[in-house]
C-alpha cells in the first residue's frame, strides 16, 4: 500500500503536534474523541493515519457506524486533522 511520508509515524516533538491536530480535528467536527498520549502511541502501531482512525473508530466509537459510512468519517477527520496540521504550522 503507498504510505505518503506525512502518514508516518511521528515521534517526539511532532508527535505531540499531530496529536493535538488530532483532538483539534475532532472538536471541528464536533466530536468528543480525546486523544491523550497513551492513546496516540498505542495507534501509532500503524503507520497510516487513516488506518489509525478507523481502529480508533471501530473499537471506541462503533456505534457511529450505524449512521456514517466509515469510509467517510474516516476522510472527514483525517482532512480536517490535515487542514489543523497545516493551520498549526503556518502559525509557527
């Protein structure tokens, strides 16, 4: 599967940053997901952030998939995370 060098798993400094894009991406939308660290290191078990939040999804939040299509809540948070990330960066 093509893994883009931005779906990587993150360490250290920038792993702190794409976690709170994470839980700023899940306020956007009005979720009330909270990633701490623990969290965030345990899902980094996979490289793909998609992947990541479909298994946050899947076992946290299983009963959303009985309204949404995982596939889309899966993009809409994983774009709004992208546009935190970029938003978080500019403001560097």
């Amino acid at each position: 599967m093509y893994q883009a060098a931005s779906q990587q798993s993150p360490s250290g400094q920038d792993a702190e940053l794409h976690r709170n894009a994470f839980n700023a991406a899940f306020s956007e939308l009005g979720l009330t997901w909270f990633w701490d660290t623990a969290t965030h290191h345990r899902l980094q078990v996979n490289a793909d952030e998609r992947e990541r939040i479909r298994i946050y999804l899947e076992t946290q939040h299983a009963h959303l998939l009985k309204a949404y299509d995982a596939d889309f809540l899966v993009n809409a948070i994983h774009d709004a995370k992208k546009r935190r990330m970029e938003s978080m960066s500019n403001a560097h």
